[in-house]
C-alpha cells in the first residue's frame, strides 16, 4: 500500500532524536530548530518524560472516559500551577484542530450565536470549523464553506469596532493566535489583544486564544496572550503540550458552565497521553523552560537583529521569524542540506525558528554561526 501523498518531504530520514539534535540512518547529526513544527518542547526523547511514559504503559495505557482517570486531576492542577490558570477548567483532547473545534463549538452553545470573529493569515486547524476560521481558501473543501466567520485584518482596532459595532449581537467568540505562526510570525499587538477583550465583554461574545503554536511556555511566558494580561475566556492547546505524544486541550474560564453530553472525546485525556503531559511539565518546571525560552529568545534575537541582510527579524522567546531577500532564496536548503540544521519556513520567504525550549545559547550560536557563514558564501545568481 502507498502512503496518501499530501506532504512534500525534505530529502531526509530522521531515525533518533535527543534534546535539540536529531540523527538520520547514516549517523548524521542534525541540530534542530524546527522542533517537529514547534512540538518538542522539552527536547527529542527527554529521559523523565521517557520513564513517565514507560511507567503508565505498564500500569494501564487506556480506559474511557466513562470511568474516573486520576491521572486526568493530576494533569489539571499541574497545568493550573505551571499556567497560572488554577481556576479555569480543562477539556483533554488530542490535537491543535480539535482543541479548536471544540472550543469554538463551546462558544456557540454558551452564547446561542453562530458568528465567529478571526484574523487574516490565522491558522487554526483543519476540521470543519477550525479550516471555515483558518485564511486559507485552499485548504478549505466546499463542504467546509460558511458564512459564520469573519475574517478582519490582525491589529487593525478600527475594523475590529466597526465589525462589533455593526454585528456584535450575532458574535460568538474571537479566536486569535497571540502569535499567528503558519502566517509567518505576526505578533498580536498589546492594545490589540486587550481591545479584543473589551469588545468581547461590551458585545457578550467569548475569547478564544488559540495557543497551539504560541503557547506552552515557547513565548516565555505560559500563554502569549499573558504579554498583554488579557484573561481569554478559552486557551487551546496543543504541539509543546505532549512533546510529541498527541494530546490537545482546552483550558476554559470558571464563568462557562459545563453540561453532560456538550462535549466529548474517546481518546481525549487517555492515561497515557496524561502521562506524557505532566513529565512534559515537571521537565519545564525542573528545568525552568520558560524563562529559559525567554533569555536564550532574546538572545537570538539580539544576534539575528545584528546580520543585515536578515529583514523584520520578530517574535517572542523561542519563536522567532526573519524575512529572507530573493538573493538569499535557497537559505533554508542550505542550512539543511549544507549545515545539517532544520528551521522552519512560512510562505513566501519567512524562516521561523521553533526549537525546543531547552535550547541552550551554545547551540543557538552553534546555528548562528552556520547561518553567518551560509549568508557570506551564498552563491551569487
Ligand atoms: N492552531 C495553530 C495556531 C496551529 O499552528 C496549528 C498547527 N499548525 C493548529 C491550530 C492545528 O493543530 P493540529 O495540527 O494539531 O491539528
């Protein structure tokens, strides 16, 4: 049987990873600013996320939840700690996509409204609701077509009042990246985010910050969003939550009461699945991840800002974005094919850097470095 061709793949075999490096077959070293598409959060293989994984296998791998997951509670009150959410409410699931999905449905029910408010170049996910919110005409099949979403442009406030102004009554919620990732780095400005917020209380509708790709400590606070102190009536979560074992959620404020039957989910918060999250958290804590993202970030940042021919240089802690001139077009494939160091892209011409949260400032200088010497021996056209 053939694999269903949908990704085109970079001309590597990954066969082991660890912290921030990853192996091909032949014993090559690759050092990895890609994480997966920002997934390993605490590093490739971590040893006590290994063992967590290891030890819940061996006791019980799955029930349903028909029954009580301890493991579930556990995870919650980790996650309320390290977020600093305690009094919101957790909804387990398993992906990015879901994780909006499912919000956005939330926000319909509680408000009785079927309108949703998101961004252009927003990327939320490809189920039905998630793709109709996501600006991509291309991913969007017609079954998926609705006119209950709004697309406004990102930190334009005028049009965000006018929109309110003029339908507000019908708004259900406002998702929101606090950083747009697929859209190439474009970071939701302060007052944006905060009059997102106001207009949501004004008009009755939700908030819905969706941080699959921003959020999990990768912008060096928990949430994004936190960098404008707006409390979001939703978090979604994904990717840096499981390190790569598949697990999604949503973190849902007290306000929104919850009823039997409104959502659910078969494998959403299995045993396992659990278990990989909360090593994923203790490393973080252990490890202090998120301020470690926060200064090894800046420090990128700095050093990215200093090499000319690198333009917009944007983001926040371990997610980064510069926009690459035509001349240095091929710089992506060189760094990977020359130097051995993933990154990340967005169309037509962003690197983004999404490495693990544990990336220490020698291997960021370790890719600074390589980057430097790819620009100056860049082949002239
Ligand atoms: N939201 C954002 C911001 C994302 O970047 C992504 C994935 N790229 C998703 C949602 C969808 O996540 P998943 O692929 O796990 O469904």
């Amino acid at each position: 049987m053939k694999l269903f061709d949908v990704y085109p793949l970079q001309p590597v075999t990954i066969t082991k990873g660890l912290g921030s490096y990853v192996w091909d077959e032949s014993g090559t070293r690759y050092l990895d600013m890609y994480g997966g598409h920002a997934v390993i959060s605490i590093g490739h293989t971590h040893p006590h996320w290994v063992k967590r994984i290891e030890q819940q296998l061996e006791q019980l791998a799955f029930y349903s939840n028909s029954v009580h997951l301890p493991i579930q509670q556990t995870l919650a009150e980790k996650l309320g700690e390290i977020s600093g959410k305690k009094n919101y409410q957790l909804f387990l699931c398993n992906s990015g996509a879901e994780a909006n999905e499912n919000a956005l449905k939330l926000a319909s029910f509680v408000t009785q409204r079927r309108k949703i408010i998101a961004f252009r170049q927003s990327f939320h996910g490809r189920t039905s609701l998630a793709v109709a919110a996501t600006d991509n005409p291309s991913i969007v099949a017609p079954v998926n077509e609705t006119d209950a979403v709004i697309f406004l442009p990102l930190n334009d406030e005028q049009a965000l009042e006018d929109c309110f102004k003029k339908v507000g009554s019908t708004i259900a919620a406002v998702i929101i990246e606090g950083i747009q990732g697929v859209g190439g780095i474009r970071v939701a400005s302060t007052s944006f985010l905060r009059l997102i917020q106001q207009q949501c209380k004004q008009y009755g509708a939700l908030l819905i910050a969706d941080s699959v790709q921003c959020g999990y400590g990768r912008s060096g606070e928990f949430f994004s969003h936190d960098f404008a102190q707006v409390d979001a009536d939703m978090y979604t979560m994904a990717k840096g939550m499981g390190n790569g074992f598949p697990i999604g959620g949503v973190l849902i404020a007290p306000h929104i009461q919850p009823k039997h039957g409104m959502l659910g989910t078969t494998f959403g918060g299995n045993p396992l699945a659990c278990a990989a999250a909360l090593g994923v958290l203790e490393v973080m804590e252990n490890e202090s991840l998120i301020s470690n993202a926060k200064v090894v970030g800046q420090y990128l940042m700095e050093q990215l800002n200093k090499i000319p021919s690198l333009q917009n240089v944007r983001g926040r802690g371990l997610m980064i974005g510069f926009d690459v001139p035509p001349e240095l077009a091929t710089l992506k494939n060189r760094l990977l094919n020359e130097y051995q160091i993933f990154t990340g892209e967005a169309k037509p011409s962003v690197i983004r850097l999404l490495p693990a949260l544990s990336l220490t400032r020698e291997q960021a200088d370790e890719f600074l470095q390589a980057l430097q010497t790819a620009i100056a021996t860049h082949p002239t056209t």
